[in-house]
C-alpha cells in the first residue's frame, strides 16, 4: 500500500551538524524567494491587473517541485530544523504580502468566490447564472464579470461568506497553515508546501487551499489517522481532488474505495447536473465561461495555481515517489543487460 512519507526521512538522522546554522537557513529560504521575486516583481507593490506569461507560470511551477528536491539532496542543513524556519518564515511572507500588496493580488479568487453563493440562495443554478463583482484592491478598481461557478458544489460552502478580500485570503492562509501543522512530522513536506512560492499563492487566495487541506486530513489524518470523511468532503469541492483520489486507488488497485469514491462524486455533483446538465458539463467538467462553444483546450501548466497540486503529492508521498524513481532508474540501467524487468531492491 502506498501511504504518506514517513515522519522522518531515512537519511535526516546522518546529516551533519544538527545546530541551528541560521545563515545558511536565510540563504536556503531567499533562494526559494529569488525566483518568484524575480517572476512576480516583488522588488514594488504588484499590480493585480498585471498578466502572468505562461511561460513564466511554468517555470515558476517546475521551480516549486524543484526547490524542496534541490535542500533535501544539498544535505547544508538538518531538514527538521530548516522545516520549522520555512514554515514560519512562509507565514510572516504570506501576512507581510496582504499587507503591502507585494507579491499579492495573483488572483481575483478571494473577492468574488464568496459571491457566488448568492445565485443558489435565491433558487438560481449557480452553474448558469452569471455574477459581477466589483472590488478595490490596493487603491484599484476591478470590475468581474460576467462570470459563473465552475468548481464542484461544495466549496460553495467552504469558504467565507461574509464578503470577500482580505477575509478571504486570511482564510486561504489559515487552511494551508493548518495543512503545514499536519504535516509537522515530515520535514521534507513541511519544506515544499511552506515554501515561498507556496506562501505567496496562499497570500493571494486562492481556493486550492481548502480543499488540499481536507486531503490532508483524509490521507494523512489527525494525530496519524487518515480520515475518510475527509475524504469524501474533499471529492466535492475542486476537480483536482477527484482526479488525484481516483488515480491513487488505481494504483493501489483498490476497488472498492475506488468505486466508493466515484459514487460520492456523483452525489455530490448529481443534483446540479440534473438542474441543467449542459451547464454544469460546460463549467465544471470543461471549464468554460458562457457555454461551451466558450470551452479551450486546459492549459494545466499555465495556471500558477494548479502547480501546487503536484507540490502537494510530491511532499505527502515523497518516499514512496523516490521508492518508484530509484527502481526505475535501476530498470534503466539493466535493460541493455537483456534482464527484461526491473529490480525490487533499492
């Protein structure tokens, strides 16, 4: 079975030095920053109307899975300590980002999530019914609009209500905090979901966080016992928790919670698609604004935010995932040699 990674990675008891080397923490932790400082223009106040190229988005995404790799093989620092230092370093970035406005503003999530509620209370179908918001940020007027839901039903509901804005991105910074807490007794996970690229897309708002949190309860658990309600409320709330549950019971070739799974994503989202199947396939399933002839082809490595997806499963099952990279590695080496399979010793 493949389960969370271990508390305490194999080699972290061999490192050397176990002291607290606070220069050579700063130095670790700036080199996190150095790259999205120098993507996101950190050097003055973001302007929240300013676009992201795809280009740098990816590069900003593969850097957030390589920063963690690059500390645990640069073996300068005790990953326990370094651990601690990040994630309250992350912490201070996220609140000093809301409060100056630098590094901040990557999204409109947190000013009009919240609003979209409001079609379902009033027995409109929020998958068909558009929204505008209007909001000011950092001295600036946006307008949004028209725009509909395209997550699953329950985050509606899992989140603030009362307005958005800052609210909302304290929220988001609350629930990743809460997901680094879980995760205290891994220090390489507590490395990759503080870092500051992580604390930066958490300072933003985005709605990720949330749901991450409850995969975190649902497959690492509360005091080391995975919770499947977790779980469950997880498959309701954004796509990609769908999509990482039901590959992980394929792997484990898990039938039965397999199946399990697919049928409380289908309650969950099954009242909704009867309410207006085309409108819920068109926003939830292919993403689109205003119908699906308004559908584009999914640009997973464009969006800043989806990258933290694979940050998350890279710092959960990070041994299990090296476990897979070495046989396969090993298989690589030996298949000139005709041995036709790969090794199962590491």
């Amino acid at each position: 079975m493949i389960r969370p990674s271990a508390p305490t990675l194999p080699s972290e008891e061999s490192r050397a030095n176990p002291r607290p080397r606070y220069l050579q923490h700063a130095g670790l932790w700036a080199l996190g920053l150095v790259v999205p400082a120098g993507y996101l223009g950190l050097a003055g106040v973001y302007n929240p109307g300013m676009t992201i190229s795809d280009s740098a988005a990816t590069v900003l995404g593969i850097w957030a899975l390589f920063y963690p790799l690059y500390v645990y093989r640069s073996r300068r620092v005790s990953l326990a300590s370094f651990a601690s230092w990040v994630a309250f370093a992350g912490l201070a970035l996220a609140i000093a980002s809301i409060a100056t406005g630098i590094g901040n503003g990557l999204t409109d999530e947190p000013y009009v999530m919240p609003y979209f509620i409001g079609p379902l209370l009033h027995g409109q179908n929020p998958y068909s019914t558009p929204i505008y918001v209007t909001y000011v940020q950092y001295g600036t007027i946006y307008q949004v609009g028209p725009v509909r839901y395209i997550y699953l039903p329950l985050l509606l509901f899992f989140q603030p209500f009362l307005g958005g804005g800052t609210g909302y991105k304290l929220f988001a910074i609350a629930t990743w905090a809460a997901t680094i807490y879980l995760l205290r007794k891994n220090p390489f996970a507590v490395i990759a979901i503080s870092q500051p690229y992580v604390a930066l897309l958490a300072a933003s708002g985005f709605n990720d966080f949330p749901a991450l949190l409850l995969l975190t309860v649902g497959f690492v658990g509360l005091a080391g016992h995975p919770q499947k309600w977790a779980t469950y409320l997880a498959l309701g709330t954004k796509q990609f928790a769908n999509v990482f549950v039901g590959i992980y019971y394929l792997i484990q070739r898990d039938w039965k919670n397999f199946g399990i799974a697919i049928g409380v994503s289908l309650a969950w989202i099954l009242p909704f698609f009867l309410w207006s199947p085309s409108d819920y396939f068109c926003g939830a399933v292919l993403g689109a604004q205003g119908g699906c002839s308004h559908a584009s082809a999914p640009g997973f490595f464009v969006h800043l935010n989806y990258w933290v997806w694979p940050v998350w499963v890279l710092a959960v099952y990070f041994v299990p995932l090296r476990g897979y990279y070495h046989r396969f590695t090993k298989w690589v080496r030996r298949a000139p040699a005709g041995t036709g399979s790969p090794g199962v010793g590491d």
